[in-house]
C-alpha cells in the first residue's frame, strides 16, 4: 500500500509522534536520533529527513528542515498536518552579546522576524514569541545537564552574507543570537497552535571577540565545524529531548481552573 505523504517534504501524514525536535541540517537528525531508543528513518526527501524513536518513554519525531525559512516553513506547515502538536528547534547561531561564548546554548524568548517569508503571510507587527512553557523547560533542561546557557531574543535573518546594507539595525537592543529559521517556527506555531521554542547552539562570533573587536557579526568567526560545536550540539540534543518530556509530563497534568476556563489554553 502506499504510504499517504505530505505534498512537499513527503512525511507521512499520520503516524509521527506529536513531539518533534526539528534541525536544519539532515546529518543532525541522526545525532538527535542516536540518542533515542528503537530509533528509524521515517522518510528523507529533499533536506527534509526524518526520524522516529523514544526518549526515556516519549515518542518523539526528529526532522530537518535545511537552511533558510522559506524551505523551513513548509516543513513546520507539513508537520502540523501530520498531528505534530510541540517543536523545539536545534539549530546553530552566531552570538550576538558579549559573554555568550562558542558551544553555549541560547534558549529563545521571541524572535526578530527578518526571515524572509512571514512578512508574505502577516503584517509584520504581528509577534515572533516562544510559549513561555517551552522557555521554561528548555532552561530547566540546560540547568538540571549542567550547560552553559544564556536566554534572550533571536535575529532571525534570511541573508547569511553581508551585503552592502549596514548590519547595526539593531545595535543596541541586546540581540543574544543570530540565525535563519525560528521566527517562521514561532509564527507557525502561533497561527496553527502548537506549542513552540528553540535551542541554539553558538558556532561563532562569540561575542567577547566582538567587544574587542577583532571580528564583525557576520561571518567573521563563524566555524560550526569545531569539536566545541560538535559538543554542544551534542548537549543542546539532550536538552532539547529532555525538555519536550518536561512539556509532555506538564501537559498530561491536570489543567488548573484558569486553564480549563481558557480554551486557547488547550489548543
Ligand atoms: O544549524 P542550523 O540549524 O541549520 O541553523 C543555522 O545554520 C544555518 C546557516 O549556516 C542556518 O540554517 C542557520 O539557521
Ligand atoms: O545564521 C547563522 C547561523 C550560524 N551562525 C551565524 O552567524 N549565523
């Protein structure tokens, strides 16, 4: 029989585990995998791969959605299709404050919607934010693992490269971290209802070179290919995993008065 596919990333339409964990590189979905019991490539077409298996009893979805918000936001729509209901995003970002060093991990309160695609979907006042819930979990995750961690606002950007247009737009507003994809996450998980966050891993620009000087915020240092981002990454798995099960164990918890009477609570 054959399987019934989303249209673009081609993820099976039923069956995925609600809880998902989304990355931008395909070899990444194996790391977060390698860590899950009964772990199995779902589907891979494209720079959408994706993995199912178990952490410590919560069956979760690994995917990957490439680089750049644009391809992202067809998986985070394909996604929430399928019955996905809670995504924690990965990724990797250049640091944006001093004291935010290589390897740490920057948890997401909201995120600067730069990325390219939302601004065709929604005026663009409309906010970026993670559920606060995911923030929590995530930080309680970084902090029970022992991991260097920092919590602040995301410049999503859809161009890497520096052009001719000055970078210091936001000089001054204590960015933490650079990247591609989390807006389109967060504003996906808004308009659909999912409850959504991110974990970034710092690969660059740590910000203390920027005090001093020695590099801009584009691509100065930027070099994910190190044994300290590797770790991090490494790290910044489990937390992720780790979080999603405090979001779970929260959710099959009774709902309180305030939550019951909400409906968008719920949703
Ligand atoms: O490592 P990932 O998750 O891909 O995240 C970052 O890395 C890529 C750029 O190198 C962009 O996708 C950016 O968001
Ligand atoms: O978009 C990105 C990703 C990683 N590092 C950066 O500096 N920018």
């Amino acid at each position: 029989m054959t399987q019934d596919l989303s249209p673009v990333t081609r993820i099976p339409r039923t069956g995925l585990p609600p809880y998902a964990v989304v990355v931008g590189d395909p070899a990444r979905t194996a790391t977060v995998a390698a860590l899950l019991d009964g772990a199995e490539e779902v589907s891979y077409h494209r720079e959408y791969r994706v993995f199912r298996g178990s952490w410590k009893g919560l069956p979760v979805t690994v995917a990957s959605h490439g680089v750049g918000a644009p391809g992202a936001i067809l998986l985070f729509q394909e996604l929430a299709d399928a019955g996905v209901r809670t995504v924690l995003r990965l990724g990797t970002a250049g640091a944006m404050r001093p004291g935010i060093g290589d390897g740490d991990l920057v948890v997401a309160e909201a995120a600067v919607r730069d990325d390219g695609v939302t601004q065709q979907l929604l005026p663009p006042e409309y906010p970026a934010v993670s559920a606060p819930e995911a923030v929590l979990a995530l930080v309680r995750a970084a902090r029970e693992a022992g991991v260097p961690h920092h919590r602040g606002i995301v410049w999503t950007r859809a161009a890497f490269q520096p052009g001719l247009i000055p970078l210091n737009a936001y000089d001054g507003a204590r960015l933490a971290a650079i990247e591609m994809e989390l807006s389109a996450l967060l504003v996906t998980a808004s308009l659909r209802g999912l409850v959504a966050g991110g974990v970034l891993v710092v690969d660059g620009v740590n910000a203390d070179e920027l005090v001093d000087g020695k590099a801009s915020f584009s691509t100065g240092a930027y070099d994910p290919h190190r044994e300290v981002v590797a770790r991090g990454v490494e790290r910044g798995s489990v937390v992720a995993l780790e979080a999603l099960r405090l979001l779970a164990r929260a959710e099959e918890a009774p709902a309180g008065p305030a939550e019951a009477a909400d409906p968008g609570a719920t949703a």
